[in-house]
C-alpha cells in the first residue's frame, strides 16, 4: 500500500514505534560500542527501554497536537528514563514537543528549530557537555538549512529537508570518532550518536513515505562498530543511581550541585511542573550508592529509583 510523506500525530507514533523497534534491534551493537562516558555497555538497553515507554504513552493520548503528544510521549519516558543515553533521548522529544506544541503536523521548518531546541535542552542538563555524542548529532540536525527548492511547509520540503538533515547527522556521527580520545584509539563511532541516528533514520521513514533512502545505519556498524565477539571492556568500579522526585526548583538545583560534588555523569532534568515545583529525573555515577541516595533522601522522597553496578556483564 502507497504511503504519502506526512507528518500528523499517527506518523509521529509510527516513528516512535520505529524508533524503538530500531534501537531494540540494533541493541547489541550499542552495548559493545558503549564506552564513554563510561563502559558501561548498556546504551543500546537504556535507549530501547526508554523509547519503549515513549512509543507506548504515544498511543494513550488523543488529538491532533503533534506537540502535545512529543511533550507527553518524551515526559513518561523521562519518568523511566535509564542511563545518560535513556535520559538524553527523552528530553530531545520533551524539547521538541514543547517547540511545537500547538501544530497539528510538523514541518521542515518546525523540525529544525525543535532539533535545536533539544540541542539546547540536553546540554542545559548536563554538567560537562561533550562534543562527539548525541549533542553533536542533534546539533548538526538543527544546523541543516530548509530547502528553498519546494513549497514553504509543503510534505515536499519536508522530504527534501529530512534527506539533507539524515545525510548531516550520519557525517556528525562519523565524525565521532576524531572527536573522543577513547573513541579515536579503537576506530569505532560514539554509541549514544549511533543510537540517536536509529532514532532519526526512523524519523525520516515514518515522515518521508514511500520514497527509498539508504539506511545509513548499517553503513556505519560496518565501517566504525566491532565485532560482537571482541573482548569485554576492562571492568568498572562504581554504581549508576537514577531516581524521580518532586522537588521546588531551588533544591533542585543545590542537589544537583551537591551531586556534582559526590559523583559525575549528574543529570537532574525537569519533567513537568507541580503545584509546588516540579518533578524532576536524577542521574548520577558514583563510588558508593548510598552517598547519592542519602543525599536525594535529604531533599526529599524519591520513588522509581534504580542502583546499577556500572560495571559491563561479559559478551
């Protein structure tokens, strides 16, 4: 059956029901490519969950809001988000949702200024923004001009914008590899770029039709991946804490500094208001877990709360 390029709320859920199915079967690859911040190899299993809770609140909202629906979709995924990646993933579609909320379809236009919404919104939450990862990815999908060659608005412009945009993002995520000392040594991209370009080629088949495009996905596993039977990463020391708590902005903000101070990795990211303040997705790295978790419990209580050993289970 013929599929015409659009954009409306039912090719938004088609892309993060894509998107998700991308991730779960590019997973292993993910994982063994997963070494930085930390070698942890979970970034293709911390991707995939949380973009499964995104494609699956996509399909409990009603209307034609396609921000609405981005905004709702990536809050729930916040709410489960797993790893740095998981969290990063679902402020882009947070970010986005808010830079469209009102539109009933999206357009070439839209989706760039929302790219680098979220471009802005991941490295607002991190402490230490670094370039060769999912940043540089959002932030070459932000920086691709809109063609003028079709209709202003036109499913035409959005095609030909959403092609150059896929192309831009491959070169950033290629472009990894010289960006990362640890990346540059073993020859191999950034796993959470990789993994926000899944995230992208899906967007670009679910709102670009019918019309054939190289999946430049394989191209790169092939070229810049190892293979899934190389030797595990030397193991780490250390735990991931993640946790959700309704907090008023300024604790927040000192937990966050105090955090920074016991750990790294620290991401504490709004996912939407209260009535007294906000409720808010803490990350952190740390030696000993009891020191962030006695920390979030001094400001509060937390609830969806996970300690993972950071250590990588052996291939």
């Amino acid at each position: 059956m013929s599929r015409k390029p659009g954009s409306s709320t039912e090719e938004v859920r088609s892309w993060l029901d894509a998107a998700h199915r991308g991730l779960c079967d590019h997973a292993d690859v993910l994982d063994n490519l997963n070494v930085f911040p930390v070698a942890d190899a979970d970034t293709g299993a911390n991707l995939s969950v949380t973009l499964g809770h995104a494609a699956q609140a996509a399909h409990l909202i009603e209307g034609r809001d396609v921000g609405e629906l981005l905004l709702y979709a990536g809050q729930a995924a916040l709410e489960e988000a797993r790893g740095n990646s998981g969290m990063l993933a679902a402020l882009t579609l947070t970010a986005m949702g808010h830079a469209v909320e009102g539109s009933a379809r999206l357009t070439a236009e839209q989706l760039k200024d929302a790219f680098m919404a979220a471009r802005v919104r991941c490295s607002s939450a991190l402490t230490d923004p670094v370039p060769g990862t999912m940043l540089s990815v959002l932030q070459a999908a932000g920086e691709v001009p809109v063609p003028d060659t079709s209709a202003e608005g036109s499913n035409q412009q959005l095609v030909e914008w959403l092609d150059l945009m896929l192309a831009a993002c491959t070169q950033a995520v290629v472009d990894t590899v010289e960006q990362i000392p640890v990346l540059t040594e073993r020859g191999t991209v950034d796993s959470g770029a990789l993994g926000m370009l899944v995230i992208l080629t899906a967007l670009r088949a679910e709102l670009g039709g019918d019309e054939d495009f190289e999946d430049p996905v394989t191209a790169i596993v092939r070229h810049h991946a190892l293979p899934l039977t190389s030797e595990p990463q030397e193991q780490l020391e250390g735990w991931e804490v993640m946790g959700t708590m309704d907090l008023p902005a300024l604790d927040a903000a000192e937990l966050r500094h105090e955090l920074d101070d016991a750990g790294d990795s620290v991401i504490v990211s709004a996912v939407s208001e209260q009535e007294d303040g906000y409720t808010w997705r803490v990350h952190v790295h740390v030696t000993d877990p009891e020191t962030a978790l006695e920390l979030m419990r001094h400001r509060g209580k937390a609830r969806n709360v996970t300690v993972t050993s950071l250590a990588a289970e052996p291939r």
